[in-house]
C-alpha cells in the first residue's frame, strides 16, 4: 500500500505546493481578490430595477398642477429631476446624449385646461435604448398621474380625462437585441484585444526571446507598435464580422454615421491594445497576463452598463464604472447606432477615450523602459 499511497510522500508534495502558491503573491491575491470583487459588485452594485433616473422638464407655465405633476412623479422614485426649466431643444440634445432617461414636456395651457374641465394632457418621451431601464418607471406613468391631479383640483376619484402620452424613443418595439448587440462588440474586443496583447511580451520573456528583442537597434517606442499595430489588424476584422451581423442577423438599425463608429471603434481598440501591453509589462508568466486580464475584465463587464443598467448602480459604483474604456465605448456605439448622434453629441466619449490612450501608452512606455533597464 506505502507504494501506492505514502501518507509522508503527500504530505511533503502539499506543503511544497502550498509553499510555491504563496511564492506567487500575483495568483494568490487573484484567487482571493476575484470572489472579493464578485461579491461586492452582485451584492451592491447590481440593480435590475434602476431609480433616481435623471429627467428633464419643458414646462413654460409653472403653475401649481405643473408642480403637482412634477412632485408626484418624483415620489414614484424613478425621476429625478436635473434640468426642471429645460427647453425643448435643450432637452432634445441631452436625451441625444445620454444626459438624462426622460423628457417630460408639459404644455402651457395644461392648468387652463384643468380648471375648464377639459381632458389636459402630459407628453413622456424615455430613452428606450435600454428596454429594462424604461419599463419600470413608464408603468407607474398614468395612474400616479392621475392620483396627483385629483388630489390637486380636490376631487374625490382620479381625474378620469387626463392623457399620458409616452413616446419610447430610439427603440420603440422595445427589442433587447438593439442594446445588446451593439454593447457585444465592445465586449469582444475588450476581451480578444486586451488578452492577446497582454499575452505577446510575456511570451517573449517565457520562450528566453526576450534578449533577441531587446538586441535590435530598436527604441522602446518601436518595440511597443511592432507589438501592438498586428493587433489592431486582428480587431478590424472582428469589427466588420460583428457589425455585418448587428445589421445581416439581428436587424439592429444603423442610424449614425459610419464614420463616426468606426473612428469610435478605432480609439477604443487603440486603448485596448496598449491596457494589453501594460499588462504584459507587469506579468511574469502568460498565466499571470491571463488572470489579470479578466481580474480586469470581470468589474469593467459589470460597471459599464452592458449586462445591467448603469443607472441602477449606486454613485460609488457609477464613479468606478467611469473608469473603464468599455463604459464609455458602449454610450458612444449606442448613440451613434440607435440614436444618430452626431460628432459633436459623443465628442464627451471620444475625448475619455483619448485620455485613457495617453495615460495608458506613457504608463506602458514608462513601463517598458524599466524592463530595459
């Protein structure tokens, strides 16, 4: 049986591997830190039914029922109101942009209307990129509504003549593909961009070719873009297989122009591919590149908006979520697609997506030059 099985030869084989577990600090704070970070995102982050979602009013007469309808709507706990004197065209650019979920307008003979008894009427138009941030608040619209008025004139049922009408904007059949699809080319490239990049140096220093590279009369940032512009080439093409499918398979509308997603796509992948060899820079081992890609991976997959909204997360959560690529990629692939927006509407993405490709390339490169030295 001791040839088999030697309880003294196990023992001795586990304490050496715990030992060479301990040795490598980066694997095992990844296998205590990855359940630390689930935990918290599922557990405080994650909300499937967002409130507080920012709105914006067109009122020009602020009369009492206008107040009303303004309080009650805010009680539900699904409209916070941000720009409570906005006017039309002020209100159409920032649901263009993103800045707010809704827009109610509410006409100026709307209290004339009441006091004559006539059947008054209130406009709600939502921002229904997102189907599930939507629903929520839209189906509360008409009778809390209806409560306020009546509470407001002194009536004892509900004003039966009031008419909510709602215009869900941008996606109005309410179809999830239209969200999702567009969000899953950032996701693709996120994960194909940053894992390969991260994997390219430190396979370089794994296989012992490292001194070879190192040899050639190459400048640091030579070396960085010999390893990176192969990579931008591989994210083309899944750019144009995961767009002909949005459009081909899935239908998604193509409102925007193509110029402004593909220029969007560009900067994002150009940022993605250097986070990849920042990475390699820090990683001894491919394993190690691989388990910080998706300790990367997981918090930005949750914070940006793409499996739950980002609305319905906290502000400590928000604020977190600002600071991955994806979070800003996904507002600008969505309002260029679904919306039509313009260069000028996402001008606010694309510049957080410039500062996130300086910092990371004088981050890589200042990285890079230590491991020359």
């Amino acid at each position: 049986m001791g040839r088999v099985l030697s309880f003294g030869r196990l023992m001795a084989l586990l304490a050496k591997e715990t030992i060479q577990m301990r040795r490598d600090r980066l694997t095992f704070g990844m296998m205590l830190g990855i359940p630390l970070v689930q935990l918290m995102l599922f557990g405080f982050a994650i909300n499937t039914d967002p409130k507080e979602l920012p709105a914006a009013l067109v009122a020009p007469t602020q009369d009492r029922f206008t107040r009303a309808m303004v309080s009650a709507l805010e009680l539900t706990g699904y409209y916070r109101f941000v720009a409570p004197d906005a006017t039309a065209a002020e209100a159409e650019r920032m649901i263009a942009r993103g800045d707010v979920s809704f827009v109610v307008t509410i006409p100026s003979d709307f209290g004339r209307r009441v006091m004559r008894g006539e059947s008054p009427s209130i406009l709600i138009d939502a921002d229904a990129t997102d189907p599930s941030v939507a629903s929520g608040a839209i189906s509360t619209l008409g009778t809390v509504a209806a409560q306020a008025l009546s509470r407001e004139t002194g009536a004892a049922a509900p004003a039966p003549g009031l008419s909510v009408v709602v215009h869900r904007r941008y996606n109005p059949e309410g179809v999830t593909q239209y969200n999702i699809v567009p969000a899953l080319l950032g996701v693709i490239l996120q994960l194909t961009m940053v894992m390969m990049t991260a994997m390219a140096l430190t396979r370089e220093t794994e296989r012992g070719t490292m001194e070879n590279l190192l040899s050639m009369p190459a400048t640091p940032l030579e070396i960085m873009l010999g390893k990176i512009v192969p990579y931008l080439g591989v994210g083309a093409v899944q750019v144009v297989v995961v767009l002909a499918a949005s459009r081909l398979v899935f239908g998604v509308p193509f409102v925007g122009s193509p110029a402004v997603i593909l220029a969007g796509v560009f900067v994002f992948v150009v940022a993605l591919v250097i986070l990849g060899y920042l990475i390699s820079t820090v990683a001894r081992t491919q394993m190690q590149a691989m388990q910080i890609t998706f300790f990367f991976f997981l918090p930005s997959l949750m914070l940006s908006g793409f499996m739950f909204p980002y609305r319905g997360m906290p502000g400590w959560a928000q604020a977190l979520g600002e600071v991955f690529p994806l979070t800003h990629f996904l507002r600008l692939i969505r309002a260029v697609m679904l919306k039509g927006a313009g260069l000028a509407t996402v001008s606010g993405s694309f510049l957080a997506l410039g500062v996130f490709v300086l910092v990371l390339a004088l981050a890589a490169l200042t990285r890079f030059r230590k491991t020359l030295d």
